[in-house]
C-alpha cells in the first residue's frame, strides 16, 4: 500500500525564533533565515519591520509586533542578492 506523501505544513509565527539583543530591539529569524525586527518607540509602542527593513506597522504590544513580522511575506529574493539591480542581467 502506498502512503500519500505528507502535505508541507505552513509556517507558523511559533517557528520563529526571537533575540532580545538590546533593550527594546528583537530580531527573528526561522531555520537561521532573518525575518526582520521589532523595535520598541520613544512612546512604548512597538514598530515591526520585515527582513528588508520594510515597516509592517506599529502596534501597542510585543506579541502584536511580533507575530506580525512572523507571518509577514518572505523576500521574493535572497537578501545577498537585495539591492543589486544588476543581478541577472547581461553586461
């Protein structure tokens, strides 16, 4: 008998991992690919940045900035790559 294979899971913000590196910044990545930051305001509230430095939003907690960043779309190209217009392009 054969088994069907197994349908990928999607990735859930819990498959993040974040690190607090200084007071009021957190950086999260997931498998060791950068997902982008949080970075706490002068007025307490927290702005969500994603892995191009691309402000998601500002939200009034951790958790709230967090999973925004956790479920925010991947880059549509390596971040090596990021910026360099000329990538693919004959010269």
């Amino acid at each position: 008998m054969n088994d069907p294979a197994p349908t990928p899971q999607p990735e859930h913000p819990s498959d993040v991992l974040w690190a607090c590196v200084e007071d009021g910044f957190h950086v999260g990545s997931r498998g060791g690919d950068f997902l982008g930051y949080v970075d706490r305001q002068p007025d307490g509230r927290f702005r969500a940045f994603d892995a191009r430095s691309t402000a998601l939003g500002d939200f009034s907690t951790l958790n709230e900035a967090t999973h925004a960043v956790g479920t925010a779309s991947a880059p549509t190209m390596p971040l090596a790559n990021a910026g360099d217009s000329r990538i693919g392009t004959a010269e």
